[in-house]
C-alpha cells in the first residue's frame, strides 16, 4: 500500500493530468490520419484527376477573362483611334500631336501587367500608316521592317482586315523587331484583330502568350503541356513549342481521356470557342502517387513520435512553472477557496479573467482610438492639408457622393508692393471667404489649402447639389474679377464621385484641369484638359534661331519667338506651357550671352530676373512684350560682344568647328595658342560666357542634330564623326541636350 500512495498521489498532479490529457487528444488526430491515409491511398488516383481538372478549369476561366478584357480594351481603343481620324479630315491631314498623344497613351496602357499585352497596332489604311508604343510607319514598313513575319506581313493582314469585321485570333508566333538599326525576335505573341465595316481602321493587339502561361498556368505540375485550338481543333498556341502530339477527337465540349502514355483534360472556352488542352504525362501521375505515399506514411510515423515527445515536454514545461507560482501565491494568500480537484487550475482560471477583463478594457480604449482615428483620417487624403484640418467638422461616414473644387491663385507682385499684403494672408483671406460661402449651402463642405498658391473644397453631395455649385462659380467669378489687378484666380470642378475612394482620382483630375489655364487676365473655369507636351522648337526653326542668336539679329528672333506664342496660342496651349516657351527662350539666349540669372549684368537693368518677370506675364500680350525688350536688350549685348573680334576664341572656336572628330581637348588647343590650359579656361569662359568643354559638347550635339535630320548615316558613324567613341555616351548626351534619343529625334523629324 505504501508503494501505491506514491504514484496515487502523482495521478492527482497538473503534470500527470496534462500528459495523460495530451495522449488521448494526440490519439485521435494519429487515428485519424491513419484512417485518412488508408482511404487516400486507395483513392489518390481520382483526387489526382479531379485536381488536374481544377487546374484545367481554373486556366480556361482565366483565359476567357483575360481574352474578354482585351477584346474590351481593344474596342475602346479602336473608338479612340476613329474619333482622331475624324478630326483629322477636318484638318485635312494627319495630326501628328494627335499621333504622339495616342503613342503616349498606348505606352502608359501597355506598362499594366494585367492585360498582359506585348504592343498594338492601330492600322489606318486610307492615311498608310502605323501606330505602335514606339511610333509611327507606313504600313509596309511597319509589317515587313519592323514587325517582320514570314507569315503575318503586310498582304496577309489586308486580306484579313477585308474579311469578315468583329474579332478574329491567330497561331502565336515570333517577329522579328528592328529599332535603331538594331535587329532582334519578340516573345512568342498571339496576334488578335479588330476589324469592323470601316476597313480604313483595324486594330492588332499581340498578347503575350509566355506571360499569360506563367500566371494562368502556375499551378500546373512540372511537366504538364497547355495548348489551344481554335474553332477548326488547329493548334494555335503550345506552352512547350518542342511537343508534338496527336490528339485524339474531342468531341464533348469538357472532359478529360486517357491516350497513351498521357491524361488529356479539355474544355472549350465559351467565349472564344478555342479548346484548351492539359496533357498530363503518366509517369507524372504515376511519380506523384508514390511520393504521397511516401509523405503520407512518414508524415504518420513522424507525428507519432513526436507527439509523444511534444506530450512529455510540454507536460513538463507547463507544470513547473505553473507550480512554482502557485506555491508563491499559496504563501500570500491561503484562503483561496478549492473549486476543483486540481487546485492550479482554479488559481489560473481566476488570473486568466483578470487578465480576459484588463484585455476588454483595453480593446474598448482602442476602439475609441481607432474610431477617432477613422474620423480624423479623412483630412489626410490630400497631402498635408493645413486650414481647417483640425477645427473642421468632419463627418463619421465620408462614403457620400461628393465633388471637389480646386482653386489655384496667380499672385501679383504688386500685391506686396502697393497693398503691403502678404501673399500667405492674402490666400488665407482667400479660403475664409471661400469656406464661408460653401457652409451655408452644404454643412458638410470643407475647405483646405494644400499648397501656398491651391485651395481644396470637398462638397458632399445630394440631389440638388450640381445646380448649386454652378451658382457659386457664377457668383465667385464675379468676384474674384474684382481684384485681378492683384490675384488671378482659376476655378476647376471635379466630376461626381460615389464614394472616398475616388478622393485620389478626383484630386488628380482638379490638378490637371487647373494647370490647363489659358492666358488672360481674368478668373477662368476650367473643365476641359489641354493638349500635352507642346512642340516649343522643330529642328529647322532651332536652326534658324541659333544662326540669328549667334550673330544678335534681333528683329529675326523676335518674329521667330512671336510666330510660335500665336501657334502656341492658337493650338490652345495653357499658360503655363507659354511660361515653358519663355523659359527655354531665356535658357537658349543665356547661354549664348553668358550672362547669370541674378548676377550684376541683370542688376543693372532689372531689379528681378527675367524668370521672374515671365510669371508676371498672363496674357499673349503681356508675354510679347517682356520678351522683345528681353530680346532686344540680350541681343545688343550678344553683337557688341560678337563685334569685337578676338584671336585667342577665334582660333579656338575654329579649330572645333574643323576637328569636332577628334579627341579636343582644352590641353591640346593651348599648347596650339602658346599658352598654359587654366588660362585658356578662364579666358574662354570670360569672353564667350560658357565652360569649354560645354562649347564643346553644345557644337557637338547641333552638328549631331543636323547629320541625323539630313542624312541617313548609322547612329554609330554619327557618334564618331562628332567626337564620340562609345555610342552609348552619345545617346545619353544627345538626349539630355534635346530631349529624346537620336533614333527618335531622326524619326520625329523624318515623319
């Protein structure tokens, strides 16, 4: 009997109860899993199939909406093209602003990985040409140049464009793809065509089949082969091109079969009629079989084993300490009452509320945080918002129906000098009056400045709500009229949006309706966007304007900078694309004169910078006439310093001018003149206004300009005749002189 009170009295401890409890729950989930492996080794083989034709349906659902999608995407593309060739009629011939604009859009739609599309091209037959993410061709040069096939030239997609309109797939294939003189093969695409009644217009869209593959394909084994037939069974695409099978008749629309040494899963898309194909070797099947048995048996040994083990360690592991704190508690507070048996798990249970209790109180705390936090979220979807970010009242529930309002103020300067106002209090005054008018009608407006020259209003709306803002507009229009010898001010709407999700896209669009300000002196609404990227200078007009500024004929360049302000102008270019005019004329006239931004030549004339002057100018007139004194004053400088005659830069300016090819250094021509190089330097720098190696590489990229617009040598041989030994510094150097590479720059100028 005293051998028995022993281990009587171990059964009753926390440890033994917590091993024996660890046991039988153990020995279930081990019984289970022996159960579940007898039941699965018997029925692998069709869990196997069932998986590969989740796999099969999976890739066909993925397919179809991906081949829906595109066909979309293509139909909007093709409304876009045919509106801009309707416009082009109108002015009679092809509108190459237009052209760049729908090469530009098309770059920024195929940068999106989701459509998984290679590159489209719009195909204009009555105007012979091509547009594509990287340009412009003729249509023969397009298909048989730089998108060469053997099978997919130009014949072959006049045939088909006459053929029957709507949307037409063929067999993927490579083209082999020429820029800049430099040949190379395209992924493996498969060509989609629109065509519709108007065989003048048809659109080829070329997906990317690799891609495709490897994201709706992913969960395929190692092994598997997709392929896909068309309506006439022909295979049109395989995810392996070294396969060749024969495939038996599928004559259901799904289902799977085996054929020789392969399973055969298949289904036809609804959509676009193609079969899809999973072939799935045997030996796959086969191999994955036994290793499942394999994992499944050691997985069941394994947990066995270390379940036991994980039983007696962590038996061990909670008793100790539990016992240990337990003993310590017992010592404090010995009139704990006994609820169960086991006196440790009463003592835990009653921490364990505490502990359950604090948790609640503390989940309550931040809940309240995280609903405060939720209300105060909403001023920080623009920006830093500053104004009414903390006095504000800002709704709970901001998913309303809503527009935004951007207001954006042209400050003049004699704002400060003769109403001694700052510009900050004056915009301040600005949004005070704004928020004041907005309140009475939509108690849930708010008004923020955002920047030092914007000002935000979030207006909520309901039914009414557009008719009211259209009385505000009317009303601050005539307003604000009032003080334009001080503040221009231009007003932008935002379209209706449902919800605060849209805050992005609203606060997009007022920023580009804003910067779309024509000149004029007065407070404009903007609602419509003006063109992008105004061409400032073509190659000949750059031609002519650097011969007349180098030698300071004034009255030529005044005519050449008014002509392009009335295109500009008549082109409904914004005002701050004639602020970008005006800039770059005074960027390309200071680096002929020499002359610095803010240094005592200006002083002398101006008390502000000619940049600064500019934004002074808001209308057509007010900007013709700051740069004709501008040009006048700087090219009277430029022919007294032409004037006067100079042997140390004449030689120099000739002997680069007659040996750009060469390696011209600053060391090379001083030891011509006789004198040391730092000399030579300061000197150059002196008189013509600019650093050596600048005149250098400034003579180097107009000759480089005029070789590519006029002859039709090698980017390689051009680059060598202008001094440059590595092409890859060339096109750097040519592109931040002008902006885009050479191949682009010869194109742009050929087109």
């Amino acid at each position: 009997m005293a051998s028995i009170r022993p281990f009587q009295k171990k059964a009753g401890s926390l440890f033994f109860k917590l091993l024996i409890s660890f046991i039988v729950i153990i020995l279930l989930p081990v019984s289970f899993n022996f159960v579940s492996y007898a039941f699965f080794r018997s029925n692998l083989e069709g869990k196997l199939i069932e998986n590969n034709t989740v796999v099969t349906d999976t890739t066909v659902k993925h397919y179809e909406d991906q081949i829906r999608t595109i066909k979309n995407f293509t139909f909007t593309q093709y409304l876009k093209v045919n509106a801009s060739i309707v416009n082009w009629n109108k002015v009679r011939g092809i509108d190459y602003v237009a052209v760049t604009q729908l090469r530009n859009e098309l770059q920024a739609y195929l940068t999106n990985p989701s459509l998984y599309l290679h590159n489209m091209i719009f195909v204009l037959n009555r105007l012979d040409l091509a547009i594509d993410k990287d340009g412009s061709a003729s249509l023969h040069d397009m298909f048989d140049k730089f998108y060469a096939n053997p099978t997919y030239n130009y014949e072959f997609w006049q045939q088909e464009i006459r053929r029957d309109n709507g949307f037409t797939m063929y067999p993927s294939s490579e083209f082999s793809l020429k820029a800049m003189d430099v040949q190379k093969n395209s992924p493996n695409v498969m060509p989609l065509l629109f065509s519709s009644d108007n065989k003048n217009i048809a659109i080829i869209a070329l997906l990317d089949n690799d891609k495709m593959v490897e994201e709706f394909y992913k969960n395929a084994s190692p092994g598997n082969k997709l392929l896909i037939l068309n309506e006439k069974k022909a295979v049109i695409y395989t995810s392996d091109r070294s396969f060749a099978i024969s495939l038996p008749s599928l004559e259901s629309n799904k289902g799977y079969m085996k054929a020789g040494a392969q399973y055969i899963f298949y289904q036809k898309g609804a959509l676009s009629g193609f079969t899809y194909v999973n072939v799935i070797p045997t030996a796959n099947i086969d191999s994955q079989i036994s290793r499942l048995n394999l994992i499944l048996a050691s997985i069941l040994v394994v947990s066995l084993l270390l379940s036991v083990a994980a039983s007696i360690f962590f038996s061990m592991r909670l008793n100790n300490p539990i016992r240990k704190i337990i003993e310590s508690i017992g010592q404090r507070n010995t009139a704990i009452p006994q609820q169960s048996q086991i006196k440790e798990f009463n003592l835990i249970s009653e921490k364990i509320n505490d502990l359950i209790r604090t948790n609640l109180v503390i989940h309550q705390d931040l809940d309240r945080q995280s609903s405060l936090l939720k209300h105060y979220a909403y001023t920080n979807k623009f920006k830093n918002i500053r104004g009414y970010a903390k006095e504000a009242s800002i709704p709970p529930d901001i998913d309303k129906p809503f527009i935004l309002l951007g207001f954006q103020l042209l400050f003049r300067s004699r704002l400060q000098t003769e109403m001694d106002i700052a510009q900050d209090k004056a915009a301040n005054l600005f949004k005070e009056f704004i928020h004041a008018d907005l309140t009475g009608a939509f108690e849930e407006s708010v008004t923020f400045q955002i920047e030092n020259d914007i000002i935000l209003s979030l207006i909520f709306l309901e039914e009414e709500g557009p008719a009211h803002v259209d009385f505000f507009l009317r009303r601050w229009k005539q307003v604000f009229d009032l003080d334009r010898e001080y503040c221009l001010v231009t007003i932008s709407v935002s379209d209706r949006y449902g919800d605060s999700s849209k805050f992005s896209a609203a606060y997009n669009q007022i920023l580009h309706l804003l910067r779309g300000r024509r000149p004029g002196d007065d407070t404009q609404i903007m609602t419509e966007v003006v063109p992008k990227d105004p061409v400032y200078f073509d190659q000949e007009e750059e031609r002519v304007f650097y011969a007349n500024l180098d030698k300071g004929n004034a009255s030529e360049i005044i005519q050449i900078v008014k002509r392009r302000l009335h295109q500009l102008d008549r082109k409904g270019a914004s005002l701050q694309h004639l602020h970008e005019y005006a800039r770059e004329v005074i960027r390309k006239v200071h680096l002929a004169s020499g002359k610095h931004i803010g240094g005592r030549e200006f002083a002398e004339i101006s008390q502000t910078s000619p940049y600064e002057s500019v934004r002074e100018c808001f209308t057509l007139e007010q900007m013709e006439r700051y740069l004709e004194w501008f040009l006048q004053m700087e090219l009277a400088f430029i022919r007294k310093k032409s004037e006067e005659s100079d042997p140390i830069i004449d030689f120099a300016t000739d002997y680069i001018n007659s040996h750009l090819g060469d390696d011209i250094t600053l060391e090379v021509v001083a030891d011509k003149l006789g004198i040391t190089g730092t000399y030579l330097s300061s000197y150059f720098k002196n008189k013509k206004g600019v650093n050596f190696s600048d005149y250098i590489s400034n003579v180097r990229m107009r000759k480089a300009q005029e070789l590519l617009a006029t002859t039709d040598l090698k980017v390689l041989d051009i680059a060598s005749m202008v001094g440059y030994y590595s092409v890859n510094a060339f096109i750097r150097t040519f592109k931040k002189y002008t902006g885009v590479p050479p191949g682009e720059y010869r194109k742009v100028n050929a087109d």
